[in-house]
C-alpha cells in the first residue's frame, strides 16, 4: 500500500519562508514522478510544482523564482522550498506522486488527474 505523508506545513509572516517535504513509502520512488498541488478554501486544487524522474522541474507561474521543488531518492522523500511566501500562498498543500507507465525520465504533469497517489495535506497559512 502506497503512502505519503506531507509534513513541515505551519502558520508564518508574509515574506517568510517554509519547507515542506512529502516521505513516500514506494518501493520504487525513484521511478515516479513526483508532484506538489494546493488548494485553497473554496477554490479548485491547483498545480505548484513538479520533479521527473531526470530531475526535470517544473513550477507554475504564480511561485516561478519563489518555489523549489526537489527530491532525495535515497529518502524516499520530495520538498517543496518555499521563499518569499505571501498570503495567497495559504492553502492546504499535497504531495502526489504519478505511476507515469511508459513515460520518459523528463516527463512530468501538472494536472491532477494524471496522479495516481495523494498524500492526506499540509495547511500552510501565510499572515499579512
């Protein structure tokens, strides 16, 4: 049974900054690509940022140069750096990880419903 476990979340200043890192119990981490999303009261779950199994990243606009995502595959672990943080940033942040069968080491998504695993949430409150 796959599982992961988002922690690091917590209450911080506007222009703060938080680590969040997602612990994975997948035989085979290193092979998933590995995902952040969030969602916040009252709005749809949206993508943050992603990691390949190449390590290829990608973030969405609204935390490109704020945001770091990474992983530790000897961990079994994914992180999501986040600098600057603004209070748009509060919402409830996932970990999620894709099976991604017959994709390419650089391959990564940044919808949703392309995951397969989700972890159970990390609130993250940014105060103004």
């Amino acid at each position: 049974q796959v599982q992961l476990v988002e922690s690091g979340g917590g209450l911080v200043q506007d222009g703060g900054s938080l680590r969040l890192s997602c612990a994975a119990s997948i035989r085979t981490f290193s092979n998933f690509p590995m995902g952040w999303f969030r969602q916040a009261p009252g709005k749809e779950r949206e993508f943050v940022a992603a990691i390949s199994r190449g390590l290829n990243r990608a973030y969405a606009d609204s935390v490109k140069g704020r945001f770091a995502i990474s992983r530790d595959n000897a961990k079994n672990e994914v992180y999501l750096q986040m600098n600057s943080l603004k209070p748009e940033d509060t919402a409830v942040y996932y970990c999620a990880g894709d099976i991604a069968w017959g994709r390419s080491k650089y391959y990564s998504s940044s919808d949703s419903k392309d995951y397969d695993y989700w972890g159970q949430g990390t609130q993250v409150t940014v105060s103004s």
